[in-house]
C-alpha cells in the first residue's frame, strides 16, 4: 500500500479485481486524487467514506470512465483501463448513482434493459432477466411499465440495482445509493442489499458519507481526506484505533451526527 495507508495487522488482499496504482487526478488546479494505491478483493465489499471533496467519488467516476486520470493506472481483472478498451470494460461494470440516475422519459423497464437491447440481446433473454431480477430486488412486476416519476424512491433504487446487475457484472459501484431516502426505507434497503450482496457473492466498491452505514456494508472500510488514504480497515480500526487526529475527528463528528452512535 501507499504511503500514510494504515491496514489492520497481518490483512491481505487476494486476487483483486480493481487496482488503483500511483493514481492522481485533479480538476483545473484543485488535487482530487493524490498517488492512491488501493486493491479491491474479489467477492468483497469495500466501502469509500470521508468528508465531502475528498475524491471519494471520483474513485468511482475514474473507473467507469467519465473521467480520465492524470497520472497512474487502473486495473479491472488485470486489464489496464485505455482509451481502446474502457466501453468493453464498462460493461462489466454495474454502475448505481444517488437517486438511481435513471431516464426519465423511458419506462422502468426500458431503463434496466437499455443496454441489452443496444447490444441486440433476444427479447426472451431480456423478459428472462427482468423476471430474475425483479424477484430478485423484491420489485412488484407491475411497477416495471411505469416511468421513474410515477414509481417511489424506493422503487427507483430497486430499478437502479436492477439495471446495474442486469449483464452480471464484475463490480458494483454505487455511489451514494441511499443517500436521498427516508430513514425507514433507506433501513429497508440498506438490509436487502447486505443479504444480496453476501448471496450474489459480488465485489463492491460503495461510497458513502455515512459511518454507521459504512461499518453495516463493508468487509474493509477506506477513509479518505483531501484525495488520499488516510486509514483503511474495519468500524473497529478506526473508532478504537485511529490512525492520526483526522480519523478520531471524523469518528466523533459521526457520534454526534447519530446522536451519540457511531
């Protein structure tokens, strides 16, 4: 690991499917990234917290492409990421953004089988999927012929994940997914998607703001500050084992956002 990167004692990462190396990337000046190194373990989730602004989210938007980095690499199942071959790549990607970030004008239907009938799939090999998919999200089928304006938060989320496991990708990326929902069915989510996560045996790359959430998700938790690692490890680690006064800081602002849980 990077320099200033704290890992728990004797940890391991095997067979990663992302690799972030010597990483930077920075917007008209302003650092974003700053030579980050990280590994994300196959079949593990690993969850991005820290402040806003400290490049959490570009992480994600690097990967996918929407954004090219200035210095580094980034592998996906050991291919470096290139002009050449990023679309190919991409879609072995799931990609879920706050709010879902689905088409408003298409049906939730035509929004998660968008890219399956771009690349020409069958109509009963769709059909089939949405039918999985659906049972497997806990979506009524009926919500699938109305447009996102017409459906819950909620339900919008569960169209979203659909979408993003539609082609049974390598990794899941989500970005702040429940960040915009009503406690209850952010609670509701937030167990669905642990207990789908452990049966489709998926690695996952999730940010969040959110400390309790991250400590509920994550088999690693990554704490950035100002573009680099700063801690990496479990819940655990860092509230009883703070690497430096930042990571104590943002512990205790966490406590007194929850009230006094961390």
């Amino acid at each position: 690991m990077g320099r200033g990167i704290i890992t728990p004692a004797g940890a391991s990462i095997v067979d990663p499917v992302l690799q972030f190396s010597g990483v930077r990337k920075s917007y008209s000046g302003q650092v974003a990234i700053e030579k980050l190194d990280l590994d994300v373990a196959t079949g593990r989730t690993m969850v991005l917290i820290g402040p806003s602004g400290c490049g959490k989210s570009t992480l994600l938007r690097l990967v996918t492409g929407l954004v090219e980095a200035d210095a580094g690499r980034i592998r996906v199942n050991g291919q470096t990421l290139a002009a050449d071959n990023i679309s190919a790549l991409r879609r072995r990607l799931g990609y879920v953004i706050q709010e879902g970030g689905l088409f408003p004008h298409l049906t939730a239907r035509d929004n998660l089988s968008l890219l399956a009938r771009y690349q020409r799939w069958p109509g009963s090999r769709i059909d089939g999927r949405v039918a999985e998919l659906a049972d497997l999200v806990r979506l009524p089928k009926s919500i699938l012929s109305r447009y996102p304006g017409e459906i819950s938060g909620g339900q919008r989320q569960r169209v979203a994940l659909m979408r993003a496991l539609f082609s049974d990708p390598d990794l899941l990326l989500l970005d702040e997914p429940l960040g915009a929902l009503d406690p209850m069915v952010r609670y509701e989510l937030q167990c669905e998607l642990k207990h789908l996560f452990e049966r489709l045996h998926k690695t996952v790359l999730l940010v969040t703001h959110d400390m309790a959430e991250a400590a509920w998700f994550a088999d690693q938790i990554v704490l950035m500050n100002a573009g680099r690692i700063v801690q990496q490890g479990s819940a655990e680690d860092l509230v009883f084992h703070p690497a430096q006064s930042f990571v104590r800081e943002f512990v205790r602002a966490q406590r007194q956002h929850m009230g006094g849980v961390a």
